[in-house]
C-alpha cells in the first residue's frame, strides 16, 4: 500500500517539475510549483515525518512561493527569445544530470526498492524526529547551518543594494 502512497505522490510531484518549467506563464508555473510543494509535504506524511511536513507547508508553500510569484510579477519582461534559448539549455543539462544519476546509481548499486520499517519508539526517553533534526543541526552540522546562513544573509543585503540602486537610477517624476 505504501507504494502505491508513495508512486502517486512521485508522479504528480515529477508531473508538476516538468510543468513548472515548461508553462511559459508564471502565474500557472508558480501553482503547479504549489501543488508539487503540497505533494512533497504529502511524501514527508508517508515517512512518519510530521515536523518536516509542517515546515514544508509553512516555507515553501507559504512564504517562498509568495516570495516567487511578488519577484515574478514585479520584476517581470516581455522578452519571448530569451525563454526558447534557456528552454533548449534546460533541456540539456535536465538529460545531463539524469544521466549523471542513472550512471551514479548503477556504479553504487542503489536498489529503488528498498523499504524502511519504521519501528514504535520503546521508550519516551527516544528523541523524536523534530529532537533529533534539532541536534544533528546544532552539533554535526552547525558549520553548514551557519555558512548558509551568511549566504542568505548577504543575499538579502545585496537585493537591498541593488533595489537602492535601481530606485536612485529612476528618473524623477
């Protein structure tokens, strides 16, 4: 039964990749990029994974993708040979990069197929999944957490210098 969950859930979700890219309206890309965000949630549901399922429908479906479709309607061009070039790129490196996993996975010998059981926790004294995504965050992988952290951080200064910029450059009305 759980693949049959998880084998709807992969298909919508690769449905809905491909329309992301491929609809040339944002508006229609960015709510097959919602429904896919809500299939992902559904997957994390299926893993017994409920922390990673609120947080994927709190950030992503929620502030990224209105953070996407507020750039995508205030920074939007009407440049149609611009979108048939990048779609030719895309392509390319798409099949490049299925290739690279295809080849990966024959070198290691990944089974598709495999199952993991998921075991009642014996006693309260095991951490649950949000505990122990909390410790491998603050102690195994603090060092990335914190690099990613600077990298949003000098984003976000630089869209602020660059809308500075673009404001002081607008002629005065």
């Amino acid at each position: 039964m759980a693949y049959v969950f998880f084998g709807y859930f992969a298909g919508v979700i690769a449905l809905t990749a491909v329309l992301v890219v491929a609809l040339r309206n944002p508006v229609y890309s960015a709510l097959s990029l919602l429904v896919m965000f809500f299939h992902v949630a559904g997957l994390y549901v299926t893993l017994h994974a409920e922390f990673l399922f609120a947080v994927q429908l709190m950030v992503y479906a929620g502030a990224i993708l209105i953070f996407y479709l507020f750039a995508v309607m205030f920074l939007t061009e009407k440049t149609p040979d611009r979108y048939h070039i990048q779609s030719r790129g895309s392509l390319l490196i798409g099949g490049a990069i299925i290739v690279e996993i295809a080849v990966l996975a024959g070198q290691h010998g990944v089974s598709f197929g495999s199952t993991v059981e998921r075991t009642a926790s014996s006693s309260p004294s095991e951490a649950g999944n949000t505990e122990a995504i909390g410790q491998l965050l603050y102690t195994s992988y603090l060092f990335p957490f914190e690099v990613a952290s600077l990298i949003l951080l000098v984003a976000m200064i630089g869209s602020i210098v660059l809308s500075k910029k673009d404001l002081s450059e607008s002629p005065p009305s």
